[in-house]
C-alpha cells in the first residue's frame, strides 16, 4: 500500500484492510515513509527507454531494492517519485502491479502499472493514463 498520509494513518488503513497484522504495524521493514524507502533501496537513474517509449529504473545496488521489497508491505509519506520507483521495480522484477490513484501526482504511475485504476471523481489526467475508471467511485462495482 503507498499512500501520502501520515505513517500512523497508513498502518491503521492497511491493518483495517488486511494488509498487515497489528503485530507487523511496528516493523521499520515492513512499514515505512518514502524517505526512508528511498533511503534504503540506494541510488537510481531513471533512464528512458526510446524502443518501448518508457523510462526504466536502474538500482545502484539492485539487491538493495530486492531486500526492500521482501518485507515492505506499506509506504507512509509517498512521493509520485515513491510510487513510480516501486511500480517499476516490482515489474522490472516479473512481478504484476495494480495501481489506484486519482491525481496528476499518480499518473506516471497509474500509466506504468499492469492495471491502473482511478475513481470517477479523479482529476482527468489520472483517469487518461488509467486502464479502469470506475465511475461510481465504489470499489465493490468492480
């Protein structure tokens, strides 16, 4: 879960919703803020990419990100950077990315994920560079 409330809030949303344990809630690996993510995961570039017309991330120290990764279940305080870093990491990885957002902020991210979502009351940048709008803003019409 990336999310640009305060760490406090994001734990309780993400304990609420399943995502971690209470007992996890208190791990610095597990849950974290975007500063400490970026922080941990060492430098990067950003690098575009002219054959797929995308950037690309290349890791300092790719096994810095691969650890990170592991563990980390929740991001605190995230950056658009934050979101585009993980979202390109994990799939960079082999892994699947779906991504909610609803703001310009989201949009590099929303576009990049396997399936971005946005609700219908998002800005219209977020829902142009989203596969899935929802209309309704309802999680459950899905």
């Amino acid at each position: 879960m990336i999310s640009g409330d305060h760490i406090e809030t994001a734990k309780l949303v993400a304990i609420k919703s399943g995502i971690i344990s209470y007992e996890e809630s208190n791990n610095e690996d597990v849950c974290m803020t975007g500063e400490i993510f970026r922080a941990k995961i060492g430098d990067y570039s950003k690098i575009w990419d002219p054959v797929t017309e995308t950037y690309k991330l290349e890791f300092a120290e790719p096994t810095k990100f691969d650890i990170v990764k592991k563990k980390l279940r929740v991001i605190a305080r995230a950056t658009p950077e934050d979101r585009f870093i993980i979202v390109c990491g994990i799939k960079q990885k082999g892994g699947l990315v779906g991504m909610a957002g609803s703001s310009i902020a989201d949009s590099e991210a929303l576009k990049k994920a396997d399936v971005g979502f946005c609700m219908g009351s998002g800005c219209d940048v977020a829902k142009d560079n989203s596969d899935l709008v929802i209309l309704d803003n309802d999680f459950l019409s899905v």
